[in-house]
C-alpha cells in the first residue's frame, strides 16, 4: 500500500513538470540567462515561480475586470477572453525579468569599467604582476569589481589566470567587458605586452562612451519637446477641453472616463519617463 502511494504521488508531479518542460521549450536561452544574471534557480523552478505568481496576478485581475464590466454594464462573458490573455502577458512579463536582470548586471558592469581599467594598466607599467594587479580590482568598483572576485576565486582553486578570466568573460553580459579580458587573455598566450593591449581597448572604449554621451545629448532634445508637448500640454489642455465639450453636448461626465483619462495620462508619463532612462549611456555622465 506503501508503494501505490509512493507511486501515486510521482505520476501527478510528473505530469506537471512535463507541463513546464513543454513551456521551457520555449525558452531555450534561459538556463545560460539565469546564470549570466547571477539568479540562483534552475529553469523549471523559475518557470514554477511564473507560472504560479502569473495565476495569482491573473486571478486578482479577473476580479478587477468583473468589477468594472459589473459597473460599466458589460457583458461578463467577455472575461472568458481575458483571463488567458492576461494570464499569457503576465507570464511572459514575469519570464523577461531574467533579460531585465541581465541589462540592469551589464549597465552596472560598464558603469566602472573603465576607471578598473585604467587602474590596471597603471598598476601592469608599474611592474605588478597581473596576478595582484587583478585581486586589486576586488574592492572599490562595484559590480566589476564583484566580476573579478569571480576570476579571482577561479584562480585560487588552481584555474590558470587566462582560463579563468576567459570563462568569466562568457558568462559576463558586458560586451565591452569580454573584449577587455579576452585582449588581455590573447596577450597572455601569445607573450605580448598586456600594457600595450591594454590601453589600445581602454582608448577604444573612451572614445565610444564620447559618442555616446554626444548621442544621448542629441536623443533629449527631442524628447523633451515631446514630453512637454504630449505629457504636459496635450493632457491639461485635452481634459479642459473634453470637460467644456461634455458639457455643451450634454453628455456625462462619468467617473470610469475620468480614471480612464488619468490612466492614459499616466501611461504617457511612464513611456516617456521609460523612452528617456532607455537611451541613457550604461556608465555615469
């Protein structure tokens, strides 16, 4: 009897977790993404974790919806469509966190990559050896600095530098960050001087955040006109106008269009406030 139940219980988990090995199909990127944006779960728990947060946001959401359909006189059939819709748009929201994760890991990585840099080819003319040039870097530079413990730690459980520093690099989202490394590794094998390498990236990268800077400072100009145009002007003019005119035509001015208005300004506000912190430069300006 022991063993029906025992047998019981692995044919029911079975089945589930056949369920989110078929929805894991779907996302073949992701153990390699979970590890590159340092979240410590597997893939089926992570998609466990959406599946059931993605239920419990729907459900809550099909409460909201039938209240409003209740006030407004809409039919409630209409929630049959929406609750897998929104159950399919919370899940993949929940499932692009991990990309999310990656980009805020890359834009702290770049944010003080540089100045690392820069101290270690310092420190590599100075005649330090690369090995306490890199353990250097442990401290003071954020989330590089967090990059190099990693080398580190590679190092002195009997990891070659090179290799060590090659294997980080590629579970590393910088992409300025691999080409650091990765010069510094081909000098490593082929006996060049790491200086030299060194400041030839390190210039490289100067003069790509300078066009980068000039770029962001060229994207503000017009979105801020924009956002003055659509996000401050257009509502506080729009809504005093759509008051005036509900009230010549004789139309209700209900409180469903009023928070619908206010909804959509908001909406506004957050694309804007998005667009502008998107084409920001990764490092600090």
């Amino acid at each position: 009897m022991s063993s029906e139940l025992s047998g019981a219980g692995p044919r029911k988990g079975s089945t589930f977790d056949a369920f989110i090995e078929y929805i894991g199909s779907f996302f073949p990127d992701l153990r390699k993404s979970l590890r590159i944006a340092k979240i410590k779960k597997s893939p089926p728990d992570y998609i466990k974790d959406a599946v059931v947060y993605s239920t419990l946001v729907s459900l809550v959401m099909l409460i909201i919806y039938a209240l409003v359909f209740i006030t407004a006189f809409i039919n409630l059939l209409w929630l049959i469509i929406l609750f897998p819709i929104t159950l399919v748009l919370v899940f993949l929201f929940f499932m692009k966190r991990v990309d999310v994760s990656v980009s805020r890991r890359e834009r702290r990585i770049d944010k003080d990559l540089l100045f690392a840099g820069r101290q270690l080819l310092i420190e590599i003319r100075g005649g330090i050896p690369l090995y306490d040039a890199v353990s250097h870097l442990t401290n003071d530079y954020g989330e590089v600095s967090l990059v190099f413990r990693e080398i580190m730690d590679k190092t002195n459980l009997g990891v070659p530098l090179d290799v060590a520093m090659e294997d980080v690099a590629e579970e590393t989202p910088s992409k300025p960050f691999k080409r650091l490394i990765l010069q510094v590794v081909n000098s490593i094998r082929s006996g060049s001087d790491i200086a030299v390498a060194l400041e030839t990236i390190l210039d490289q990268m100067s003069q790509e955040q300078i066009i980068e800077i000039k770029a962001y400072g060229q994207k503000l100009n017009p979105l801020g006109m924009f956002y003055m145009l659509f996000g401050i002007i257009v509502p506080s003019l729009g809504v005093t106008l759509m008051v005036t005119l509900l009230t010549f035509t004789g139309v209700p001015f209900t409180q469903i269009l009023l928070w619908g208005t206010l909804l959509l300004i908001l909406l506004v506000q957050y694309i804007f406030l998005t667009m502008i912190e998107s084409s920001r430069p990764r490092f600090e300006v």
